[in-house]
C-alpha cells in the first residue's frame, strides 16, 4: 500500500502532471490485452533513467510494487498491477536516440513503438525485423521484455536475435548497462539476453541498442488457397524442406477465413478450407525464382487459387486477410483467448489435427492462426469469459493442447510469454530445479519482490 509520504515523493520525481491517479487513469491501466483486471494504486509516467532510478530506490525503502508497462498489448496478463503498486508507463520515453549506419544498429527508448522505429531505419534503407502482428502500437521495450517475434521471424528470428545491448533500473535502483554496440561479446553472463524475455521482473529497460541489416533488395508476396488444410500443411513442408528459407509462411484455417469474410476482411475462393501467405525476400533473381518455385509446390499440391504479388499495392492487398484476422475474431463472442503453442515444425500438422479434435470434444468455437514456418501456433479461442461451464470446458481443453505441444518437443510459449495466463503450466515444461534457479535469478535482481511480482514464477 502507498502512503501519502510515496505518493508525495512520487509526485515531486516525475512532476505532478505525470503522477496518474484519477479513478479514469486508474482504470484504463488496470488491464491488458489478456483482459485480466487489477487496478493500480497510480500510474506514473517518468520521463529519464534518473527518474526511474529515484523511483525505484523509494519503492525499495518503502516496499511498494512497481510494474513496467508499454502499450499494454500483451496477452498472458504480464503489465497489470496484480499486487497493487504503480504502474509506470514509457510514452514519455519514446525516442529514437541514433541510427548508426557505420556499425548497423540503433539506439532507442523502451517506448519507442516498433513501426516507427521500422520506418526511420527504412530511410537508411535499413531493416529492423522483428514485426509483432502489434508493431503499429507495441513498444520496442515491451517487445525486449516479451521478447516479441512475428511473421517474419522464420527467416529472421525474434527481439532476442537483434539485441546488443541495453541500459537498465535495478529494482534497487542502480544503473547497470549490459552489451555495446558490438556484434560480439562474451564478457562474463549474457545479460541483454536475460533480460530479453525476462516480462519485466529483473529491472526497468531505459535504452535499447538494436542490430539492423540492410533492407533486401526485392521480395514478392505469394497467397495460396486450399480446399483442404491436409494439403496446406503438407506445403508447408515441402517449402521448408526445400531448402528456401520464406521470410514469412503463415497458415489461416478454415474458422478463421469464414470469419474474416463475414467480417468483410476479404474475399476467397468457394470451398477455402485454409490459407497459406507466403513471402520470400533477397536478390531479385533468387526471389523470382524461389516465388515460381513455391507456386509450384502449392498448385501440386491442390491449391484451388494462387495469387502472386506483382507490386506493393498487389502484395498489400494480400496481406489484407491475415492483418483483418484478429479484429474478425474478436467480433464474434465477447472474448478471444490467444494462445500461443509452439513445435517444432514437423509436428505441425498433427498439432492443429489436435486442435481441431479438441475444439470437436469440448464444443468450442477455436480457429487457427500460425506462423508455420516456425511451429508457432495461434489457437484463437471465441468465448465468453462470464460462461463458468463453458470456461471449465476451455480450461480443460488447454490442459490438454499443452500437453500435447510439450509431448512433442514443443513449448508453452513462442513469444507471447507465460504471465498470468499460463502461470500453471510452467512445472510441466521446466523441472523443479529450473524453476528453483529462476526464482534464485529473480531474488539476485530483486531482493524485495518488487518488480512485477507475482508473475509468471
Ligand atoms: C492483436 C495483437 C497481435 C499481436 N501479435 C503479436 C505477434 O505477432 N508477436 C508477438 O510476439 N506478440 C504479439 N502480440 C503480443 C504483444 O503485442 C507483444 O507481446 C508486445 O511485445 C507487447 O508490447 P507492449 O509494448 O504492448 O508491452 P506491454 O504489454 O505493455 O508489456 C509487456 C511486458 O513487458 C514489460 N515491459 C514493458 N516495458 C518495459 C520496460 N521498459 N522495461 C521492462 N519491462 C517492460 C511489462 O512489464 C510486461 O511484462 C500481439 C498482441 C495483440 C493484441
């Protein structure tokens, strides 16, 4: 609980305009894309590292929680004040500070949102490429935090593969810095990387330093239909045992495209049963030919249409279903759980055969988004968080898909994190003794419980 004397000293910190604790305030920052609700004591937004650093040292000495926060996107429940505290937000933070095009990187603040960043080192003809579905709101912080992937990530990888370094707030308040600007280094721990992924329990990022690589000349954009999603997956390994490395492969089941037609997201052909977006980028030769040689595997494969970008505006376009998946799930019950199970790629089709035959057993209404050229699966769960015996039937159900992820080789989490929202999960992927030494990790960084507590250990 904070006392008055807290509240004051936060207040003279950060200035009392960005010192938040209007009933409004309060509630708008009291839950997450995972829609879970704790309301805050107050949300303070701190405009400087050193202003952090006087936070956390009164948090410490006084013993309040303190929750570091992006756009509040994420969807397992890692950004809500779950044990009371403050919320402290970065809008304030959100500069691109350098674009160093001698060493390839940039220099940012954690609330610098990541389409932004894409397109100021786009002037360089540089490429940042991580691409959460998020980008066009999700910070470059929270994505270090979860370290966030996206469709580009078969080819490129997620946050943690372009992470140099970065400046950080102990929860005790000191400043440490960990990594540079250079592309290798192995002094001592790596503990950019521990903090990437870490959903904000070991320290407050102030400054990000990210890898870029240049932009590649030429990419081409191919959508193909399928009347049978057998057929879908399939492709999707003859591609991947081609030897061509998509940038993006993502796979859109049938619930999913019915949805987005009904929402009026875009149009397929009759007796669409699943969808694949397919992208490949590099030399404007190799792309042209790698483009012809994936419509080949698809249209031997039963593709009933194949449509190929020919220019931005064409490849836009068919991107235009996968980008209205989200909103056209979302519209149909009162509530989307997005899960977010991952194996290793073979196993994908006998992952969504799961899902499909869970969806069957326990009556729910589940679609499938995945970024199958990873094994990332997104299970879209349509319900109605208020419907206790539908919701019991939904938790069974997850019981059982983890199971089976995880009895393939697979994880709970390919990017979206474990936070409150696969919490119980956790000792089925990690031994004890894992869990043990996370905790120790946790207590070396944050000896009072402090930052995020309560969750995902
Ligand atoms: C429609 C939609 C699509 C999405 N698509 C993707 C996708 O394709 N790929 C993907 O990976 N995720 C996706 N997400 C999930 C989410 O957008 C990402 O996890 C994103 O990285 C969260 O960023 P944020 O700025 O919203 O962070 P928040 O949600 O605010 O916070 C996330 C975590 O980061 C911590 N945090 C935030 N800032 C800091 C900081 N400065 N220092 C320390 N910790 C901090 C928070 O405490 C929290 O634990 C999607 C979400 C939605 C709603």
């Amino acid at each position: 609980m904070l006392d008055d004397h807290s509240k004051e000293r936060l207040r003279s910190i950060v200035g009392p305009q960005w010192f938040l604790d209007e009933p409004e305030d309060l509630a708008t920052y009291s839950y997450d894309a995972f829609l879970p609700e704790f309301m805050p004591e107050t949300v303070i937004v701190p405009g400087s590292t050193q202003e952090i650093s006087e936070i956390m040292k009164l948090a410490n000495e006084k013993i309040f929680s303190v929750v570091p926060r992006g756009a509040g996107t994420n969807i397992s429940g890692t950004a809500v004040a779950r044990k009371g505290g403050i919320i402290m937000a970065f809008h304030r933070m959100n500069k691109i500070l350098e674009v160093d095009t001698d060493d390839m990187c940039a220099v940012v603040q954690p609330g610098v949102v990541n389409a932004d960043l894409q397109r100021e080192v786009g002037k360089y003809g540089l490429m940042y490429p991580p691409d959460p579905a998020s980008m066009f709101v999700s910070t470059i912080g929270g994505n270090v935090a979860l370290n966030a992937g996206g469709p580009r990530g078969a080819k490129y990888g997620v946050t943690r593969d372009y992470l140099l370094g970065l400046e950080a707030v102990l929860p005790t308040g000191e400043i440490i810095r960990t990594g540079g600007k250079t592309l290798k280094n192995v002094t001592g721990y790596d503990l950019t990387r521990l903090f990437c992924g870490s959903e904000g329990t070991l320290g407050i990022i102030t400054e990000i330093i990210v890898r870029l690589i240049p932009l590649p000349p030429a990419k081409a954009t191919l959508q193909a239909v399928f009347s049978d999603l057998d057929d879908a997956a399939k492709t999707v390994s003859a591609i991947v045992a081609s030897g061509i490395v998509p940038t993006t492969l993502e796979l859109i089941d049938k619930v999913v495209l019915d949805l987005i037609q009904d929402y009026g997201g875009a149009e397929f052909a009759s007796g669409a049963e699943a969808l694949l977006l397919i992208e490949v980028d590099g030399e404007p030769s190799t792309v042209k030919a790698q483009a012809e040689r994936i419509e080949g595997f698809c249209k031997d494969r039963g593709a009933i249409q194949v449509d190929v970008a020919t220019d931005p505006a064409d490849a836009e376009r068919l991107w235009q279903a996968r980008r209205s998946a989200f909103g056209a799930v979302a519209s149909l019950r009162p509530n989307c759980i997005v899960e977010d199970a991952t194996v290793p790629v073979r196993n994908l089709p006998a992952m969504i055969r799961k899902i499909v035959e869970l969806s069957e057993r326990y009556r729910l209404k589940i679609g499938v988004l995945a970024h199958a050229g990873d094994g990332n699966l997104h299970p879209l769960i349509m319900t109605d968080l208020q419907d206790k015996d539908e919701m019991a039937r939904v938790d069974k159900a997850l019981d059982e898909m983890y199971e089976t992820a995880l009895s393939m080789g697979g994880t709970l989490s390919g990017e979206h994190g474990i936070g409150i929202a696969k919490d119980r999960f956790i000792s089925k992927e990690l031994s004890p003794r894992a869990i043990e030494l996370m905790k120790g990790i946790k207590k070396v960084f944050d000896p009072n419980n402090i930052l995020n507590p309560g969750s995902f250990l």
